[in-house]
C-alpha cells in the first residue's frame, strides 16, 4: 500500500505599521523634472484638485527641472526668486530627468538691530 504524500504547513508572519498622511503628500516645495511620468501639467492638476489655493507652480530654466511647485506659506516669507536659486545651488544639480522631487524646505527669518523710535 502506498503513503500519500504529506501536505507542508504554511506560516505566516506579518509585520505591519501605518502612519497619518495629509493630501498632497507634500508640504513645502515639488520638484518637476523633464519627462517625470505624470508631466507638469498632470501634477499640478491633482495639486490644484486637492489643495487648490495652497501651491504655486514656477516655471524653471535648467537643463533637467522643468517647473517647481512651492507652498505659497513659504513665498509669503521669501520671494520666488531666492527660493529657485537656493534649490538651484543644492537640490537641481542631483535632479534626473523624469523624476519628482519631494522638498522639505524648512524657513526660518530672523531681524537684528531692530530700532524702536522713542514717543
């Protein structure tokens, strides 16, 4: 008489974590590069589906970002213009086309020699 085969036992082991996100998943500067796979239009489309008046896109002059799309809390603080060149210096030189890059662009101003008149 012949032995059926036995069947092998099966376990699992799982391990699982989870976090809050917000939409957009991004809170200060997108980085669009040539060719990246939803194309700046596409981008900003959803960026302005859901969260309509917190971003604003900037076209950009470089041979691999295309456009970037800024938190308007940080251009309140500081203009446009220093923003690109700050990213211009450290983050577009280690862009490659068809990418999107995730920016956390953490601001802070200070003032000295603040004078107060005497009334």
């Amino acid at each position: 008489m012949k032995s059926s085969p036995q069947k092998a036992k099966v376990a699992y082991s799982v391990s699982v974590s989870c976090e809050t996100i917000s939409l957009p998943p991004f809170e200060d500067i997108l980085v669009l590069s040539y060719r990246c796979p939803q194309g700046k239009i596409g981008v900003s489309k959803c960026i302005n589906l859901l969260s309509p008046e917190d971003f604003e896109m900037i076209a950009i002059d470089h041979d691999t970002v295309e456009a970037i799309i800024v938190s308007k809390k940080i251009l309140k603080k500081m203009p446009a213009k220093k923003v690109v060149e700050t990213l211009n210096r450290t983050v577009f030189p280690m862009v490659s086309q068809g990418e999107i890059v995730k920016v956390d662009f953490k601001l802070t101003a200070s003032w000295s020699n603040i004078e107060i008149d005497d009334d």
